[in-house]
C-alpha cells in the first residue's frame, strides 16, 4: 500500500518534512502528497526526486497532487534501497573534516609527496557520503588556486555538497588570494569551531 | 551563545523566515502601479525609480537617504536576529554609498506568548550593530502582533552628486559580489532543524556583517552602481539593475559564491516560498545554459538575508577592488560576471 499524505494548510518547510518523516518510517515506492501551493509542490516534487522516486504532479481545483513511484520498472536506480532518506550529512550523524596542511604527502621525497598528495585528493569521493568538509592551510591552500590539477576535483566534491575551504591568512600570505577557483576562503575560527562540530577529523 | 530561551526556537512562531518574507514582487509592482505621488523637486531618488533607499537633497553638497527594514526571524537566537535584522536595514544606506547616522526601532511583539526578555536581547543585538555602525538610536515603535518581527528605519547622509543607483551599469563593467548566497535556503533548514551548529554559525556570522567595509572600500574605486542582494534574490536583484540601465549582463555562475551546504537543501526541496515568486515574477529575463543545475539556479534566485552588496566596477579596477575587498576582511568578495551592450536587458547565466 502506498502513503498518502494530505499537507494542505502547511507553509514550506513542513510538506518536505512531513514526507521525510513519512518515508523514514515506511520507505514505500509509492507515496501520494496533496498540497495547496506551487512552492510546496515544487519542493514536494524536489524531495522525493532526490530519494529517487519518478514525480508526477496534477492540479486538482486549487491543490496539486504530487504522486512519486519508485522500484522495478521505474527506472530507480539500483542503488536506491540503500540511499538514506535525509540528507547523507544527517545519517548516522558522522562528519568526517579532511585537514590538508602540505601539497605533500608525508615525508622523505618531495617529489614522490606531491604526487601521492594529488591521488590522495582524487581519491577523497570514495569518502562519501561521510566527507564533510576538506579544509586547506598552508602550502596546501595551492590546491584550491588556479593552476591547480586538482580544481576540478575539488570543484566535484564542492558541487556532491562537501564543504571546500581554503585559510585566507595562507593564501595571503602565498600570494594567491585573488586566485582562489573552488571553494570559501575561511578563518582559523572557522576551521577550530568544524574540528568541533566533525566526528572525527583526518590530518594530511 | 544563548539560543532559545523557555524553548522557543524563534523560526518555529513564524511563517516565512527573514526576507524569504517580503511580499512577492509582483504584487508590490500591483499595489504601487499608477498611484499618484506627491512631487517635489529635492526628492532625488523616490519611489518612482525604487532603488535602495529614498534620497533627499537639502544642499548643493547635503541630502538625506532613508530606508527601513523590518522582517520575522531567520534564526532561533533572539541577539543574533537583533544585529542581523540591523546589519540589514543598515545595509540600504552603504549601498546608495551613504553614511548611515539615525535609527529608529521598527517591533511587532506577540507578548501574549513571547517572555518580554527576548525582546530585550534583540534589541540588544540591534545596538550593537547600530554602535558598529556609528549610528544613534532616537527613538522606536512597538505593537503588539501575533508574529515577532524586528527592523530599523534608517536615516543616513549622502553627497547629491555621489549617489550610487542600480540604474547605472556600463558595458564592460565587471560585477562584484561580496557576500555568499543561500541564506533563505539555509534559514528553511534551519526552520527544518536540518542544519549543523557549524552552518548556523557560519551564516550568522554572515547574515550580522556590516555591509560597512565592503562600501566604503568600494567608494575608493570607479564604481558606476551599486545594490544589496536582499529579498529578490541575486538575479532579481540584479534583473532590476538590467531593466534600469538597459544593459545586459553575463553571469558565470560557478564564480557566484555560495554557501556548499545549501546545494544540498536545495535538492532535497527546502526552499523558501519566495524563492518561487523571484523566479515567476523575473525569470523571464534570465537565459541559463544547459550546465547550470537546477539547485544552483535555486539558489540564484534565492531570498537573502542581509546579503552582499553587488557592484559595477570599471573593468580595469575589478582585480584591485576584488583583492582590497580581501585584504580587509570581505572574504568571500569574487568577481561573478560583466556588463554587456548585446544582449540588451538579459540576463545570461553560465
């Protein structure tokens, strides 16, 4: 049996939460919102998009009704069972914050550190959907500056909802501030208050 | 910090949350359209060609500029939505490149329901702004409401012949922006208790900064004009700006700086009724390429709060004024396009 919910009345953001409350405990293919503005159905119909459900939306008088199907034959993707029903931030509340302090990697030779440091970058997705917020101080603030191989990687994982930020004291000081390509130029108060708030925090 | 005070999360007792409230714009154009308006030849700046903020020439080298804000609260903390609603209402005046110098305490107060106290500490918060600012406080109203809602009426000075207008773009001028976007998202998530204690800070943080620095380092290069992004959203904002000086403008959309975290909330639908009403009422002079995703052009039209100032600056000074605006603590100042001849009234987004 699907859901049906009636959010009439309900001013954003209640419809999207009544529906994630709803999907949380019966994460049915089939659900059914009745709804009585264009807002709330537009943010109905984006919700249930993102947990993968195929939306159709009608006007009935002066509601809408938004249906959302999901399973075989709708073209949900295979992975879909597993997707969490609020945001990947929220599940399970773990936040892992990436420190990165160097454009190397280790030491011994610089060389062989820059190149790990790079695959260790491209290789930071697979750290999804737990990576909250890679921040970059030092040297490593180089990485976020044009000129950089790893702009566009970096710019993936901004635009997947992963937090990039860059020390502004250190881009300063390297010169490169008006530089920067991806990314928030941030503070040490910003970067001590997400130590704070990550579960845990890696230091490269 | 002190957030709630006998549990009352201030986003819960009111419908919209920060200029995601304002009326729709549309329904402004309808209320106002055609009224006749008393005239007055010192009036340099009025309703008729609404911009920021009303100017009034009293000398050859004095006029008057006059703004005032008000709106319900877009975060739980009764202090922080003080100086945000202040840092706002403040912010009309440094975009017409005015010094702001009076205020008066504009309240609605639901004191049936609300413990008095927390009245106190938002218009503590709002001095504080207003002590920041330079400006004095001279006086306020106060009603009772069933909705809080907290604002300044502001009165600042302006050199007649240094007025900062939306109507002035010139093409080649590169366009400045200097604080992130997608406050109303995140004011819903926060509405929706989905956002981190790190985000509310951060926008917080944003949301009670001065509009102050940003405008009187801007007033030190070749600046033709100038706007806060508030309740339109950016691109309404700016669509004003393109429908005044019959320009237009390119945006590159990846240059706009935003906040990551809203991306997300934008996906998953928590976007504000206003949001809606700034992409109906002025989508139609907007042209998205096909690479700019649906949450970023959300995001774009998205409500702010207390957002940053926008500005035209002569081509050749943009750099400069980009890496001033750095230098002095406006972090996230970025160039996000330039002005145009071709096509004319447009708004390109790439």
């Amino acid at each position: 049996m699907g859901i049906e919910l009636d959010c009439r009345g309900m001013e954003c953001p209640a419809p999207v939460l009544q529906v994630r409350n709803a999907l949380e405990k019966d994460a049915s293919d089939t659900i059914t919102i009745l709804v009585d503005n264009e807002a709330a159905r537009q943010n109905v119909s984006r919700f249930l998009e993102y947990q993968n459900y195929r939306v159709d939306s009608e006007r009935c008088g002066s509601d809408y009704r938004v249906a959302g199907t999901r399973g075989e034959g709708v073209g949900t993707p295979e992975t879909a069972a597993s997707v969490p029903v609020i945001g990947e931030r929220q599940v399970g509340n773990k936040k892992i914050m990436v420190l990165i302090t160097s454009v190397h990697m280790g030491h011994g030779d610089d060389s062989l550190g820059d190149m790990l440091m790079f695959n260790y970058i491209k290789t930071l997705k697979e750290m999804r959907p737990y990576l909250w917020r890679v921040m970059f101080v030092n040297s490593g603030v180089s990485f976020t500056a044009e000129g950089s191989e790893a702009v566009p990687v970096l710019q993936e994982l901004a635009s997947a909802g992963v937090g990039i930020f860059a020390c502004g004291a250190c881009l300063a000081y390297f010169h490169i501030l008006d530089k920067i390509q991806v990314g928030q130029v941030t503070n040490m108060l910003e970067i001590v208050t997400s130590m704070q708030h990550a579960d845990s925090v890696v230091t490269v | 910090m002190i957030s709630t005070i006998n549990n009352i999360r201030l986003t819960q007792t009111v419908k919209g949350a920060g200029c995601a409230a304002k009326l729709a714009p549309g329904d402004l154009d309808r209320a106002l359209c055609g009224l006749d308006l008393p005239v007055d030849d010192n009036l340099l700046v009025g309703l008729e060609q609404a911009d920021d903020a009303g100017v009034y020439k009293i000398s050859d080298d004095l006029a008057l500029v006059q703004t005032i804000d008000f709106f319900p609260p877009m975060v739980d903390d009764p202090y922080a939505f003080g100086q945000i609603a202040a840092a706002n209402a403040l912010s009309d005046i440094y975009a017409m490149g005015g010094i702001p110098k009076t205020a008066m305490n504009v309240v609605a107060f639901p004191a049936k329901t609300m413990d008095i106290s927390i009245l106190r500490l938002i218009i503590e918060g709002g001095l504080n702004k207003m002590r920041e600012a330079g400006v004095v406080l001279v006086g306020g109203h106060t009603v009772e409401d069933s909705e809080l809602k907290y604002g300044l009426s502001v009165t600042g000075f302006i050199h007649p012949d240094r007025i900062l207008t939306k109507r002035c773009l010139l093409a080649g001028d590169c366009l400045v922006l200097t604080k992130p976007v997608g406050t109303g998202i995140i004011s819903t998530a926060i509405k929706a208790g989905l956002a981190g204690q790190a985000i509310i800070d951060t926008v917080t943080r944003n949301m009670a900064t001065l509009n102050r620095d940003a405008a009187s380092i801007m007033l030190g290069f070749t600046v033709h004009a100038c706007t806060d992004i508030t309740g339109f959203g950016f691109l309404g904002h700016l669509a004003e700006m393109v429908v005044y000086s019959g320009c237009g403008v390119r945006i590159k959309a990846a240059n706009v700086p935003l906040y990551p975290e809203s991306l997300e909330w934008a996906a998953m639908g928590l976007i504000p009724a206003g949001t809606y009403n700034n992409r109906s009422f002025r989508g139609a002079f907007v042209d998205f390429d096909m690479n700019v995703s649906q949450k970023v052009q959300d995001l774009l039209f998205d409500p702010q709060t207390s957002g940053g100032l926008l500005i035209a600056v002569a081509a050749r000074e943009a750099d400069m004024l980009v890496a001033a605006l750095h230098a002095n603590g406006v972090e996230s100042a970025a160039i996000v396009g330039e002005v145009v001849a071709e096509p004319a009234e447009r708004i390109i987004v790439e």
